[in-house]
C-alpha cells in the first residue's frame, strides 16, 4: 500500500523519516522519490533487510541512514546518529508489521506452511544468540503453555487438541524440527471427529470465509511468540508518540486482529501505563466513579486519525498481490 501511505504523509523536501520495518524498500523508496531532499532512517531487525537498506542507501546518497534491530532497540541506536537522539524530531513514522515476503518466500526461514524448510522463525536470524527458534520452543514448552500461545497469539479454537498432538509427537514419534512437520500434525490432528474418516484435510474457511490451511494460526501464533512481536508493536507505538514532532504523522499497516487493536488502542487513548489496554478503558469497571473532567483527561488521545474507516487494498492491488487482502491501514497526526 505504498501509494496510500505516500498520500497520508504528503512528504516535503527536507523532512526526516523512520522506516520502522524496512523489509525490501518498497515504501522507502516511494517515499524518497515523492519528496527529494527528504532523509530516511530505516529500521529492521532482519540482517536481509538490513543489507538491502545498505546497498539502497548506495543509490540515494546521505538520504537513507540503515539500522539493523527490533523497535525495543531504537532508542539505543538512534544514539549513536549524531543529531537524531532527540525527542519530537522526526516527521513521520511508519510502521508495516509481520513478515515481509522474502521471510514468508524462503523456505529456509521457517514461516512459510507452503515451503518445507527448518522450523525457525526467528526475524533475527542468528543475530541474537538467545533467542529461540520455534523448533526449539516445541521441543521444551509444556502443554498448557502452548495451548496459552496458541489460543492468544493465534486466536485458534482448537488449541487444547493441537497443543495435545503436539506435545504427544513430541514425546512418541521424534521432534518437531521441520515446517511440513508441523503442518502435518495439525492437520491430522484436526481432521480426526471432522471428517468421521480420519483422514488429514488441509484447508478450512477464514474470519472472511476464504480459504487458508488448517495450520495458518499455530504458524502464526509460534512466529508472534519467538518474535515477542506484540510487545514490540507495544513498544514501537510509545515511542512514535516521543519521537514525532508535534504535527508529525503515522501510518501503520497490520494484517491481523492482534496488531491492529494494539495500534487501535494507542490511537484512540486505551493505553495504560503504556501499555494499550485489552479492554477500552471506559469499560473496565461499572462500579468506580471519576469526575468527568478526570475521565476525560485520563481518556484524551494523543492522535488525530486522517480517516474515518479503516484503509483497505484496493482491488487491483490485492490481484497483484494477494498477500495484502488482510492489510488494514491507519493513519494519524500527532497532536500537541
């Protein structure tokens, strides 16, 4: 949706920006064509993506400033740019969360169900020695934790009986080290009762009655959980309130419930202790009573959103590229 966000940031000559998931550039690069004399810091914690932002800022000289690290890290980095570790400097953030189509088109990174590769996961690559990869989790997490991750991070009713399947392999066949695997054991485990044959079935309906494979959602629900994706988003949206400028704009793009309330939470003011609530805030108790003026300040948002409804993929965008019919973008001015 780079044409979108271009619209929604209209960017002038000499404005700074942060790229928050550089990915391959797409957005990046729309941006810096559509404002000449603009500058671009971009961010991402993929050591890809982050070769790519070098060799990018080889072709736009002194207007790309690469950083490789997670939105937790910023801070930290944007220390070392001499001029840029200020609060409410930056123009316009912009954020394009989950994973990008090189992470989901190499089968060696583990996220893909289609591409049969290590279970891996892990944005980081070996760049951080500790984290751990998706294999390595379903190889040590108990049953009742998995089915935790599962039923919150992937929003998957049948999370007790995957998490039992799971767990089951694990201990009777061999570890789970692969993503055909995996997707297989959902599978299976999901067609025994449905199909009264016990035969795998590999796709069912989603929230919009399309078709997506049985195993989308522990997919899902593991990458989120090795990536610790949710609190980064968290993160990310306390800092471009700090970091934008008083009249600075955001645009986010989400591709599912998770990220996009979170986003939602922030921009509407249901955010407590920085941290955006699960539930609106005026909803959290029937039983205390606040003076109005009170409430209204506790619930005073820090954002004007540009938009009435959610921004969707156009038709034709979505025929090009059918990995951005579940986008939904957002976008918001920062307010005094």
């Amino acid at each position: 949706m780079a044409t979108e966000t271009v619209k929604f940031f209209e960017p002038q000559r000499d404005q700074v920006f942060i790229d928050m998931t550089f990915g391959a550039g797409g957005h990046t690069r729309a941006l810096l064509e559509a404002a000449p004399g603009s500058t671009i810091v971009a961010l991402d914690r993929d050591p890809l993506a982050h070769r790519l932002a070098c060799e990018m800022a080889q072709e736009f000289p002194g207007r790309i400033i690469p950083l490789l690290g997670r939105f937790s890290e910023l801070p930290t980095l944007l220390r070392t740019i001499e001029g840029y570790d200020r609060q409410r400097y930056f123009n316009g953030i912009l954020f394009d969360f989950g994973c990008s189509s090189m992470q989901f088109d190499e089968a060696s990174r583990g996220f893909s169900i289609s591409h049969d590769g290590p279970l891996d996961m892990r944005m980081d690559r070996d760049r951080c020695p500790e984290q751990l990869s998706a294999a390595e989790v379903l190889a040590r997490i108990q049953e009742p934790d998995l089915v935790r991750i599962l039923k919150v991070y992937g929003e998957e009713k049948q999370a007790k009986k995957i998490a039992r399947a799971i767990v089951n392999a694990r201990f009777t066949v061999k570890r789970i080290e692969t993503t055909a695997e995996l997707a297989s054991i959902v599978a299976h485990c999901l067609s025994q009762g449905e199909t009264g044959q016990g035969q795998p079935y590999d796709f069912r309906q989603d929230k919009l009655r399309r078709p997506a494979h049985v195993a989308t959602k522990t997919f899902q629900a593991l990458r989120i959980f090795v990536n610790n994706e949710l609190n980064e988003i968290n993160y990310g949206m306390v800092l471009a309130r700090h970091l934008l400028r008083t009249g600075g704009k955001l645009v986010t793009i989400a591709f599912h419930s998770l990220e996009d309330t979170i986003v939602k939470r922030h921009l509407t003011g249901h955010v407590v202790d920085d941290v955006a609530s699960r539930v609106p805030l005026q909803y959290i108790s029937h039983t205390l009573a606040h003076e109005t003026d009170t409430m209204q300040e506790m619930m005073k948002p820090n954002w004007k959103q540009m938009h009435k409804h959610v921004v969707v993929p156009t038709d034709g965008e979505v025929a090009e590229n059918p990995r951005s019919r579940s986008a939904k973008l957002r976008a918001a001015v920062r307010l005094s």
